[in-house]
C-alpha cells in the first residue's frame, strides 16, 4: 500500500470523528498573547508550560542564567509560583508537569554547575522543595536531556535521562521517598536526548530516543519487568532533534523531528504495523530547531512548532489529511525566538506554544485565537456525499433543522473558499485543491458543520 492510500484510509476513518469534533484551527485565526510578551524581562532559555489540572491555569516554567522560575496565568496577568530563581545557577533542559492526584506541580532540570546533575522540585503550595537530594536523582552520576512525566493514575513523577557516567539511558520515578530505577534501557553506548510519555490505556512508560548525536530514533516501553522494542529498531532517518506523544485516540505512536536526510521537519507514525511518514518528508523551513510535537486531544490533527534557522521565528505547521500547512499569521512570533513547545488547554483543547521571545526580551505565551470550536459547531444534522470526492458533493438537508441563512466552506488555515446565501442540493468546489475542508450551514437555530475530504 502506498504512503497516498495509507493516509487517505485513514482520514476516511475519522471523518465521522472529525465531523462531529471539528478540527481546532477552523475560522480565521491568530497566535494572541496570553497576558503581556515577554511577561518577565529576563535572558530565558528551555522553556515549558503545562496546565493545571484543577484551574486550567497554564503554568510557565523557563531557565536563566540566575535559576529556574515558574510563573501561572490567573486571567489577568502572570504571577510568580513560588519565589523567582528557585534552583542552582546555571540550569539547562528543564521541564514541567503536574500530578493528577495532587495537582501539584514538578520542574525537572539539568544543573550546569558542579556536575551536571538532574533535580526534581515539586511545589508544595508556598515553596519549591527538592525531591531529588543533594547530588540528584542518580545519587551523584552526572545525566543529560532530563524528560519528566507523570504517570496518569498514581501522580508519581517519572523522569527519563542520559546517565553520562554509566553511558546508558534510564528512567527513575520517585514513589515519596526515594527515585527508583526501573529496569535499565537496553541501548548500545551514546544514547542520545530521550522523551518519555504514558500510554493512555496501559499505562505503561514509553521512551523515545536517538542512538547518537545524529543517530536514528528508537521506542521502547516497559511492560512491568523490562524494556521492550515498539516496532522496529532504529525506523527513522538520521535525526538531530525528536519529540514524541502518543495520539490519546487511536493510541497510535507519532514522532516529529530533524531529518538530516532533507534538512527539514519530518513526522512519522506507527499504526502497530509499520512507520510511515506523515505526509511529505521534509515540510519545514530551513534547518528547524526546538521542534515541538503536540495531538490535538479530539480531532488528533497534528501539530508542529520550531525555530526556523539557528536564529530565526517561530512557525507552527498542522497536517490537514494530505498536507502540511502553516497555522497562524504564519509566524507564531512577532519576531526571533527559540525553545518553543506546545500545551492544550485540558477543556478547551485550545493549543498554547510557549517560547523566548527575543523580541519582548522574555518568555512568551500564545494561543491560537478566532477559531469555531466544538462548543459552537454542534452534531451536524445533514449528510454530504460522496466524501471523499473529486470536488462534486451531494448535500441532503432537512429544513426541519432550521432555515438556512448562509453556507460557507472553509481550508483548514480558516479561510472561505466558498459562500453562499442558498443551499443548493449540489455543491461544485471546482479549482481547489487536494485536502480536508469544513462545510459550515449557519441556521436559524445555529451553526452545524462537517468534515469533506477532495482527492
């Protein structure tokens, strides 16, 4: 089977799903701040945000040269969580996440200033307290590429890492008292920038990693007593940089990174089968960096973030079912910026990116703003077929539903492509395009939607 009848499989799959829960980028759009750009005047470097469970608040967390600060959106603008500067100098490659029992938050972080070693702090309402001891999670062996998770049911925090000392690639989590290694990674020598994630039903720990500093990238997931290989070793090209989740729908594996072999951002997927790409190989600007991956929770559309170039903007590029297109002004930035990831709000499902903003001279959170969510699309009461079709739709409505008011269909970059005053029973989108669009029927009782697909 071909890459082309794989992937249109697939959308033909979900269209039912992506027709009762449209895709998040719908409508005309923006990336908006959240609060002020560059909220806090500050050099920052790797940073994250999380949401919490609870509130919905997202969480900022972003490494200076001074220490590791945390800050939350309360609505109105960004306070600090804890006190600024919380940690050692010096701190690189951090993270953050929350526990789903507690809702408490943790930071993970390499320090940079007397042995590279990794720390956990967990935030215990007033003050950020160390959980990892004096000389790290590993008792003294010096990591890299700290990757923290938290596991579903527990809340325990597990983190992944390079141990540089003993060569090898492990994973500890912290049961209230000490950091437990699970069973060593079976990895040859230089494993190289790990990510670890749960599996949404099994619960089990999945790590993601290359096998050298421009290695191929590798998936093993622990089944409660060793590290097995997910799929085949070594599937992808030579990367530099990886991220990895899981798709919370199909549970399927999904890895976006630096493919060397083009020079761009490349995605691939794995149904239980086979790795395929996800659409072209290679669909980025030059030389991207800080790529983030992130699922939308419902339609499961993909979502790519990364600075263009060593110095360069930051874009967010989403897959429509054929192809890859930029989401938003196109730039997420108003200008240059680095170390960019992703986040969705746990009910909204809007995307957040977070990155240093080198315009504003600080940490940036934006959203993706002026998109028709699911709240107001509800169950579309009509049916068009075929679907997919060459672009000649059949559209069967009942005027029960509501007298029609207008029809407009939209690309999934939120632009009209068509409108109209009336529905004709036949509907003709000649010149446009192979993709996924919207046909939106706006009623005297409200607006419906559904997904079409031309091929």
């Amino acid at each position: 089977m071909s890459n082309i009848e794989y992937l249109t499989n697939r959308v033909q799959m979900k269209i039912l799903i992506i027709a009762l829960i449209l895709p998040f980028w719908v409508g005309a759009q923006s990336w908006q701040p959240v609060g002020n750009a560059g909220f806090i005047v500050e050099n920052t470097h790797h940073t994250d945000i999380a949401f919490n469970p609870s509130t919905g608040e997202p969480y900022a967390v972003f490494a200076s040269n001074s220490g590791i600060s945390v800050m939350r959106y309360d609505g109105l603008t960004w306070v600090a969580v804890g006190i600024p500067f919380f940690s050692p100098n010096n701190p690189f490659k951090n993270g953050i996440a929350f526990n789903s029992v507690t809702n408490r938050p943790y930071v993970v972080f390499r320090e940079d200033n007397s042995g590279d070693y990794i720390y956990v702090y967990e935030f215990d309402g007033t003050n950020w307290v160390n959980i990892s001891g004096f000389s790290g999670i590993t008792g003294g062996d010096e990591g890299d590429y700290p990757s923290l998770a938290t596991h579903p049911s527990t809340g325990e925090p597990y983190v992944a890492m390079v141990n540089s000392d003993q060569d090898m690639l492990e994973v500890r989590h912290y049961d209230g008292a000490n950091w437990i290694q699970l069973d060593t990674v079976h990895t040859p020598p230089n494993a190289d920038e790990c990510v670890l994630r749960f599996h949404p039903v099994t619960e089990e720990p999945y790590v993601a990693y290359r096998q050298g500093v421009f290695g191929k990238i590798n998936i093993q997931r622990f089944d409660g007593s060793a590290w097995v290989f997910v799929g085949p070793p070594d599937f992808s090209p030579e990367v530099n940089e990886l991220d990895f989740q899981i798709d919370p729908v199909s549970n399927e594996l999904v890895v976006a990174f630096y493919d060397r072999d083009v020079h761009l951002a490349s995605a691939m997927r794995y149904d239980g089968t086979a790795w395929q790409f996800v659409g072209n190989q290679g669909f980025s600007g030059p030389s991207p960096r800080d790529i983030s991956l992130g699922i939308h929770p419902s339609s499961q559309h993909l979502l790519v973030a990364y600075r263009e170039n060593t110095v360069g903007p930051i874009y967010a590029a989403t897959y429509d079912g054929l192809n890859w297109v930029n989401t938003g002004n196109p730039e997420v930035s108003s200008g240059l910026g680095a170390y960019c990831n992703i986040a969705f709000h746990p009910s909204s499902n809007v995307p957040h990116i977070i990155f240093q903003d080198n315009t504003a001279n600080g940490p940036t959170v934006v959203k993706l703003a002026g998109f028709l969510s699911a709240e107001v699309i509800k169950e579309a009461s009509f049916n068009v077929y075929p679907n997919p079709s060459s672009g000649t739709f059949e559209i069967d409505y009942s005027e029960h539903n509501g007298k029609i008011i207008s029809v407009d269909v939209f690309d999934l970059l939120g632009k009209s492509v068509y409108h109209s005053e009336t529905l004709e029973p036949r509907l003709v989108m000649a010149g446009l395009k192979s993709g996924s669009y919207i046909i939106q029927l706006q009623t005297e009782k409200g607006s419906i939607g559904k997904a079409i697909l031309i091929n």
